[in-house]
C-alpha cells in the first residue's frame, strides 16, 4: 500500500517532470519562432517577418528618427518599410547577416523574454530584446527592443 507522502512525492515528481517537459517544449517553440523572424529578416521574406508580430506589438528602434515607442501593426509596418524598402521592392536581391550570439531565452507561462546581441562587440555592440507571447499555439513578438552602444574613446 502507498503511503500518503510517498503518493505525494510520486505527485510532485510527475508534477515537476511534466512542468519541466512543457518548459523545454516552450523553449524549442521560441528558439524556432526567434530563429523564423531573423531568417524573415536577412532574406526580407516581409510575409513571414511580418507574421512574426502580434497585432498590438509595440517597438523600440535603435534609430533616432524612430526614438519614440511605435506601436500597432500598421504603424510598426510602415517604418520597416521605410527602414528597409527591400522588403516590398519585388527585384530585391539584398541579403542582411543578422547573425544573433549569446542567445538568452526565459519562459514565464505563456511569455517569453529572448535577448540576443549583434556584431563582434569589438567598438560597437547591439543588443535585442523580444517580448514574446504564445497565441494560438504560435510564438509571436509583442515587443521588441533595439538598442546600440559604441565603445567610448575617450
């Protein structure tokens, strides 16, 4: 016969087992969907990068002509556009090297927290953060923040 605390440890396992399983599906499913915005983005696949947003995402864009918070598909829309007019020039055969290191992920329940840098961070270091939410199976970005720093010479 099982005794009320050995059920509860064999409870508490299952319990952390699953939890756990569920914690390292989540990740493999940010990794990919991280992983689907930045391949979207050096081929300026505009489809599948602009798919990779939630309908209210907001940004910050490393650029002081975007220094203000944009927010809404259709705002955020047109400055990629206007950032980067590869993404609707049809003829377009420019490729970016978005090459993310040290790649962070953090999982609390239905958001996640992916922080990656750019560039060798030799003179000049960029950093990015997306916030990102599971809707309908699908990991997509809520908010994403970009930011640069330069080495200082002085």
């Amino acid at each position: 016969m099982i005794t009320k605390t050995r059920l509860s440890y064999i409870i508490l396992f299952l319990l952390v087992n699953y939890s756990l399983k569920a914690q390292n599906d989540d990740s493999k499913a940010v990794l990919e969907s991280a992983t689907d915005f930045v391949t979207a983005f050096n081929n300026f696949d505009w489809t599948t990068f602009q798919e990779s947003f939630t309908d209210d995402a907001t940004i910050f864009y490393p650029f002081w002509k975007q220094a203000k918070r944009v927010k809404g598909r259709n705002k955020i829309d047109n400055v990629w556009t206007t950032i980067f007019p590869e993404f609707v020039d049809s003829e377009n055969t420019r490729k970016l090297q978005i090459s993310p290191k040290d790649i962070n992920i953090q999982i609390y329940q239905k958001t996640a927290i992916v922080t990656f840098h750019l560039g060798s961070g030799e003179n000049k270091l960029s950093r990015r953060t997306l916030v990102m939410v599971k809707e309908k199976e699908k990991w997509k970005i809520a908010h994403l923040h970009a930011s640069n720093l330069k080495k200082n010479t002085n």
